[in-house]
C-alpha cells in the first residue's frame, strides 16, 4: 500500500479490530492456508449426528457461523465484550447460543455436556474442563496455534524469546490431553508463510492479535514501526511464519 509513515499508521489505528475477520488485511498482507480445511471439516463434524456441541473462544463466531447446520444443542463461549456482541449477532438467528465466558476453568457447563467440543486458534487450552464436559466417546476436534508462530514479528518488537518460542507444541499438548483422560486420534502441522505488505497492516494485527505484543501501543513502539517501515520500503514484504496444527481426541 502506499502512504507515508503517518498515513500508514492513522489507517492502523483506525481499523476496525472486533471480532475475527481479517478482511481488512486484504492487499496489505498474506498468510497461507493450512492443508487440512478446518472450517469444512469443522462443519461437516456438526452435521454427522452429533447432538451437543461447544465451541470454545469462538472469537466473533466467524468461523462457526461458516457451518451449514448445526446439532440440537448448540453452545459458543467467548470473553472479550466486542466479539461476545458479534458472535451473537452472527450465530443467535442460527440457533447457536452465546456464552459470555472469561476463558478460564471452570467451564459453565455440568460434566458429560456435551458429544463435541472445538474451537479454533484459543488462547488457552484446559485438558482438564475439555474432559470433564466431554460425554463418554465424544471428541475434542481443533486447530490450534503451534509454536513460534508469527514470531519473526513478535521478536522485531520484543526481542529474543527462547523459552516463549517452546510453547503450544503439539507433542507436548498431546501429552497434556492423554494426561487429562482423553485419547489422541489425529495430530497434523503445517508451517505457512505470511507477508506483510505495510506499516499500517502490523498496526492493525498488533492491536487484533493483543497476546502478541502485550504491551502494544502506536506511542510506545513508535521507533520500532518506523524502523520496521523503513525495511518494509527498502527490502519489500515482511516475512514471517505461522504456524499450525489440527488436533483431535476422543473421551474414552
């Protein structure tokens, strides 16, 4: 995108960053897919006869919305205000009910609630609640944010962080779900490109994605997005590395 410096991060600013739709970054930067499809596969685990379902940290219920149907009981739970709001506006008139949750045990449900429980991208997995409201035979089915994703960016702004970039690995939270009483049927990675076209995409991730840089603000990082600006101007995209895994278990 074209633009100066200040152009670039009043446009930043002002996004809008409720829910989690990333069309804004549309032209401004890239991320490649994972192989596997989690939206279609995550539908058609709806509709194979299942009769309760959870959806945890739906964010704005963009991606459970995309479904095209739903079981009996369907339940999504989120905490952060904007995205409660959004996610009930999006799935309400489909039958889905919204639960304001504050991503913490214990989960609001009674145990054995329900034969499947998901989410996509959550900030923190609890084995433990999973099992617990998971009914006998059930599944977890997910996608999950691996280790050292998008850190090429966190790092720019952060600094090194060896023992950060160790989390989310899926063999360690595969362990962490058969330690909990669940059984792992599939774990798939992928490792996927992202490019970052302008200053003002950075902005609008880094105040979407806010466990990235936790402390982000224009004010404070301001040296730092000229510095990243002015590579972005002289050597092209920025690039980085998401990255990605599907994990499924079931409750014995």
């Amino acid at each position: 995108m074209g633009g100066t410096f200040e152009d670039l991060i009043a446009e930043g600013e002002a996004s809008d960053v409720a829910g989690w739709d990333f069309s804004w970054l549309d032209g401004r930067a890239t991320e490649e897919r994972p192989p596997w499809g989690y939206a279609n596969l995550l539908g058609q685990r709806l509709s194979s006869g299942v009769r309760a379902s959870l959806d945890i940290q739906t964010g704005g219920g963009e991606v459970l919305a995309q479904a095209p149907s739903y079981p009996p009981i369907a339940v999504a739970t989120e905490s952060w205000p904007p995205n409660v709001a959004r996610a009930t506006e999006l799935l309400h008139p489909r039958g889905v009910v919204v639960v304001a949750d504050p991503d913490e045990p214990p989960l609001p449900f009674a145990d054995d609630a329900f034969d499947l429980v998901t989410s996509r991208h959550s900030a923190s997995v609890w084995w433990t609640e999973i099992a617990r409201v998971l009914q006998p035979g059930g599944h977890y089915f997910a996608q999950h944010v691996g280790p050292s994703s998008a850190f090429e960016l966190i790092e720019f702004f952060l600094g090194p962080l060896p023992q950060q970039r160790q989390g989310r690995d899926p063999a360690r939270e595969a362990a962490a779900a058969e330690a909990a009483g669940l059984t792992i049927v599939d774990v798939r990675t992928a490792r996927l490109r992202m490019a970052i076209f302008d200053i003002g995409a950075v902005v609008h991730l880094l105040r979407k994605v806010i466990w990235w840089v936790p402390d982000f603000s224009v004010e404070r990082y301001r040296d730092r997005l000229r510095d990243l600006h002015e590579q972005i101007e002289a050597d092209g995209p920025f690039i980085a590395h998401a990255s990605r895994h599907l994990i499924e278990a079931r409750k014995d």
